[in-house]
C-alpha cells in the first residue's frame, strides 16, 4: 500500500523547534515533503537550530525576502501552490501563527488540487487581541482546517465557542513538550553554568523583544529601571536581541546594575539549560512561557495577555505587563510558594498522537 503526501511547512525558529519531534514521525509514516519559507532565515543560525534539533534538510527553501506582510504571504502561498501540484500533495500540516501558517493555510484551500487536508498544530491558541497579526492569523487558519490540534481543554473551548465541530478538533497537548524534554535531557548545564559563572537556582533569566515592550522609550525606561531594582537581589542573566539592542541604543538607556550579564543571544539547547538552571524568569516571549511550565521554572510574563492561561490559572506563569508593583508582587509569590516549581505530569507524546490522527484521517474512505 502506497504511503499518503502530506508536506509540512515552516517559517521560523519557535515553529522549527516545535515541530522538530513531529517530522522524523511523518518521514516514517507519510511520503513527507519539508519546506522552508525563509520567512525567518539566517544561514548560521538555520545551521545550529537543524543540528542541535538533529533535523534534515528541507526538500524545498522558498526563500522568501519579501519585508511587506501581504506580499509575504502571497509569495509563500504561490510558491508552494506549485509544489503541492508538482508533487500531489494530499495534506498540509501548518503550526501557529506566522505569516508562514497563513500561507500555507491559503494554499492547501484554494489549491487547484481536490479536498487537500489541512492540519493545524497548535489550534485553538488565543490572546482575545485582535490588534496581534498573530492572533488574525490563528482565527483564519483555524477557520478553514480540517483537523485542529489543541494544546489543552482552553484551546478547544476557543474553537468550540467558535462554532468547530467536536470531532474536528483533538486536543494532543503541546510539541514543544517533547522538543523542550528531550533538548533537557541532552544540555550540558554544568558546562554552560561554568562559561557564565552562575550556580543553579541563583539567578534570573531575562529575555525581551517583542514590538510592544521594547519599541517604545518610555515604556522600555521603565522596564530597564524596575529590571535594575530586582537585580539589586538577583543576578540576572540576558541573551539580548538585537532589536532590543538596537532600541537601547537609540533610545539612549542602559542598565546601571552590576548583576546583569548582557550575553548575546544563545542557541537552543543553551536557552533551555538556562531556563532549566534559573531561578525564575522573565520573558515577553512566547514560545519560552511554555518552555518554563515544561521545566518547571517559574515565569513571570512581561506582557497584557498570554496565550497561555492554563498555565497561569495553574500558577506557572505570572502576568503582569510592565508593571512594577506586579512584577515585585510575583517575584514574593514564587519565593514563597515551592507549588511553582512542580513539574507537570504528562502522560502521551503530542507529537505522536497528532501523526497518527494525520494517518487516520488521510485513510478515511
């Protein structure tokens, strides 16, 4: 029995990562077609990320250079229109909510093919702000996939609400689960905690990036202040991204803090023995909240909405935006409460249980 064509695209590092656990599975079940928009691409970068993650070359890299979103997924769209034709793809498995997603989402449905799939991982995901091109992208996608793979019973609930039928949605949990456990078991944290001379559970991990907190000056003075203020008890540890670089420069602030370690950004297997070793974090990040709850370190969220509520309501993560008096207020909560540091318990791979869902939805008659 021929095996069914499914192709899979991505765009960018946190969907790289994500789905790193998933496409050895498809090699093995499907005849798998990988692509690369390049809608994130650095060729050092790509390198580390596919040899740290041990994934194989993508059969096709689109190479996207187009800056302008709606050119962006137009591009991708029509490129990999001709690929699924070229190749007679049956379905297409998308993750998240990038510009990537959205393309592939428009291409597997207005294909000239007939009734090609579409799978969704990470379904079901929202911030309820509709300002976000993330959260745009994740209501269109959802909106026309076949099967949807939420990461927990919130998410389904979403896409309930939502008006998605029952058996179109399953929910698998998350794969960074697997992407983020096995990436633990394989850092060397003694190593990585000697290069930086830090000692377990004693400092603070900070990352930043996102448009909302860095790209203005006020609001990034007064990140920059309250960060100094909780370094004056903690060490903290940055991996800095060159647009909050960038910003700091332009805007004319700097830390004055000795505790900081400006670093410069770091692979993913670092990342994660960084987040694995911290005391707590903090993040305006997305993908890294997870990541957190996954290793069981605590996070406290510099941003107004997550998409990650289950963790919050199970006091993982903590959410405060900007705000000092949050921000101070969670950092007691975790020095007084060890609940925040229990690992969750999980039972089945997400990874496997969405490539057998694939299979079996592909072979219905």
């Amino acid at each position: 029995m021929s095996k069914s064509r499914v192709l899979t695209i991505i765009g960018t590092r946190p969907e790289l990562i994500k789905m790193s656990p998933l496409i050895p599975l498809l090699d093995e079940s499907f005849e798998h077609i990988f692509v690369h928009s390049g809608q994130h691409y650095s060729e050092n970068m790509d390198k580390i990320f596919f040899d740290e993650l041990d994934i194989r070359k993508p059969d096709y890299n689109l190479k996207v250079n187009e800056k302008n979103p709606v050119n962006q997924v137009c591009y991708i769209a029509e490129k990999l229109e001709e690929i699924l034709v070229d190749r007679n793809i049956q379905g297409v498995i998308v993750h998240g909510d990038t510009n990537t997603t959205l393309a592939g989402a428009i291409a597997a449905k207005k294909s000239s093919l007939s009734d090609v799939k579409l799978f969704h991982v990470e379904a079901g995901c929202r911030s309820f702000n509709k300002k976000q091109t993330e959260e745009l992208n994740r209501i269109l996608v959802d909106s026309v996939s076949d099967l949807l793979f939420a990461s927990n019973k919130r998410d389904e609930n979403n896409l309930l609400g939502e008006g998605h039928d029952q058996d179109t949605i399953l929910v698998t949990r998350n794969t960074v689960i697997d992407s983020c456990t096995r990436a633990s078991s394989l850092v060397n944290t003694d190593e990585l905690l000697s290069k930086f001379k830090l000692t377990s559970k004693n400092f603070v991990l900070l990352t930043m990036h996102r448009q909302e907190t860095v790209d203005n000056k006020e609001k990034l003075s007064s990140i920059v202040k309250t960060i100094d203020e909780i370094a004056e008890k903690h060490t903290i540890i940055f991996p800095i991204h060159p647009r909050t670089k960038l910003n700091l420069e332009r805007f004319d602030i700097s830390f004055k803090s000795k505790n900081i370690k400006i670093i410069e950004p770091q692979s993913y297997l670092s990342l994660i023995g960084l987040i694995k070793e911290a005391k707590f974090i903090l993040t305006d990040s997305g993908g890294m909240q997870e990541e957190a709850a996954v290793i069981a370190t605590p996070a406290i969220v510099l941003r107004n909405e997550t998409e990650y509520l289950n963790y919050v309501e199970q006091g993982k993560l903590f959410l405060t935006g900007v705000d000092k008096y949050k921000i101070f207020n969670s950092i007691d909560r975790i020095k007084n409460n060890e609940s925040c540091s229990e690992e969750l318990v999980i039972s089945d791979k997400p990874s496997e249980l969405i490539c057998n869902a694939i299979l079996r939805k592909l072979n219905e008659k």
